[in-house]
C-alpha cells in the first residue's frame, strides 16, 4: 500500500494536488482511494481509469462535493470504474471519454469540459459553468447512475450518450451551452441547472432514465434517438424536456407515464419527428 504522490504514474488518475480543503489518496492494486473533506478543490495531472481499475471516493456525506480539475491535454478515459458516496465534479477542457466497460456510481454527478466558477447572489450560491471549448466533447457508452433523489449533469459543446445515464428521482441533463448556471433546489432535491447560452449538439443514441425525476436535453441541435424514460413513481411525476435553440430530431422512444408531463420545445428553430416512433411529446416551434 502506497501513497499517492503528485508525481505517480499509473492507469489511475495521477498527480494529485490539493487547492483547497484536505484530501488523501491511497493506491492499493488496481484501487485508488480518496478520502476528501467537504467542498474539498483537487487538481489532477490526469484523470483515466483504466479497464479493471477502481477510483473511490470517500466523502462526509452524500451532500458532500469534492471539484476535480483536471490539467491535462488529452481527454480523460474512463474505461473502469469510478464510485463515490458523494458528488463527484470532473473538470477537462479536453473533454472526455466512458468506454463500453465504464461503470460510474455516485451520489451525484457533474462531467463538464466548461471552468467552473462558484456565484454568490441574493438567492444563494451557484455554480456558474462557462466557455466550454468548442473542440472538446463528452462521449459516453458506459453506465453512468447518480443515486437516488441526485444529479446527473454532462455539460460541453458536444454531448454523445450511446450508454445509460441514470437518475432515480433526480435530476438528468445533457446541455451543451456557453454558459450553464446550477444551484442547489429550493426543496433540497438535487440541483438544478439553467442554460443562459444553448450552442452545440446534444445526441441521445441511448438510455436515459428517470423516474420519479426529470430529464433535459439543451442544446442548438437536440437529436434523441434513444429512450428517454421519465415515468411516475407513486405521486411523484417524471418530467421530460427538450430544447433547442435551431433543431430538434425525435426518433427514439420517449416515455413519461402515467400522468407525467413532457413538454418538448424547439425555441426559435425547427422540429422533426419520425412518425415510426411511439412518442408523447409532440416538438412544436416557438417564436422567441
């Protein structure tokens, strides 16, 4: 068992430094555990995981945050697994990439390729995530799941979900924008996020889920051709919504039953619908 240094090399994520709060790491065969505090800032040299490979992080409380800013010229590989009993930020401007075999546990989880920049105001503090590069994406065919009542949020000029992304009860966006603001919820469910700068695509090849919880795709061009899945769970209602700034394309399955609601918008763009695909959302054009 070994201390991770700032310097160590390996398929996990390496170069640790701590910029604010305190944080340890361990390596112990193909585990790497960190023990961060609340709200605790980390850098890392990178950040991959490779197949067969465990990242755990070992937070105060499910409510806990701990920021990984990633300095690194490439995008981040996960192709292993990475587990958290908190919320887990990742920060590359390069972007990043979750292989067929990723597996991602966490209370909750933010995957951005925007800087991040914390905003006090008189409603509270937000998080304020802005000049993501247009040449940096997130991929994801892996198996990505915030727990129960958390959040899941991909926020970069190109968004790709061909795996499934979970959030029973929460809160799942795709948003590709310029500018993205989230904060903690008035009820203390999850965390919200509102794009001020839509830009880029969001494409949905794969499983979007949930339930009991709501799910949004921000985008210029939304392309969903997979399932979206947002049912109601006793007397909670799912919420399904997507938005584009020029297109939306609907050719997969969407579903919000019973007694959820769906809006879909296309502010300012155009709609299109495959009429093959069972829909309860019907996309209409809205003038701005």
């Amino acid at each position: 068992m070994a201390v991770l240094s700032p310097w160590a090399a390996g398929a996990n994520p390496a170069g640790l430094s701590v910029q604010s709060g305190t944080a340890g790491a361990v390596i112990n065969g193909t585990q790497l555990t960190i023990t961060a505090s609340e709200h605790a800032f980390l850098n890392w040299q990178s950040f991959n995981i490779a197949p067969g490979e465990t990242t755990r992080f070992l937070q105060p409380a499910p409510t806990s945050f701990v920021w990984n800013q990633i300095h690194d010229a490439t995008p981040s590989q996960i192709l292993g697994s990475l587990e958290a009993n908190g919320n887990v930020v990742l920060i590359n401007s390069a972007g990043f990439y979750f292989g067929p075999h990723a597996f991602v546990s966490a209370a909750g989880l933010i995957v951005s390729t925007a800087a991040v920049t914390p905003v006090e105001s008189s409603a509270g503090l937000f998080w304020q995530f802005n000049g993501a590069p247009p040449q940096a994406s997130i991929v994801n065919y892996g198996a990505l799941h915030a727990g129960k009542a958390g959040s899941l949020f991909l926020i970069a000029e190109r968004v790709e979900n061909h795996g499934t992304l979970s959030a029973p009860e929460g809160n799942l966006s795709l948003l590709a924008a310029k500018e993205v603001l989230v904060s903690s919820r008035p009820d203390g469910r999850a965390l919200s996020a509102t794009v001020r700068l839509p830009s880029g695509s969001v494409d949905n090849s794969g499983r979007l889920l949930a339930d009991a919880g709501s799910i949004a795709l921000n985008a210029q061009v939304v392309n969903q051709n997979g399932l979206v899945q947002a049912n109601s769970v006793r007397e909670r209602n799912g919420v399904i919504e997507l938005v584009a700034s020029e297109s939306i394309a609907l050719g997969g399955l969407l579903k919000s039953l019973p007694g959820a609601t769906a809006p879909a918008k296309a502010t300012g763009g155009e709609s299109s619908s495959n009429p093959r695909a069972p829909s309860r959302m019907t996309p209409r054009r809205e003038s701005r």
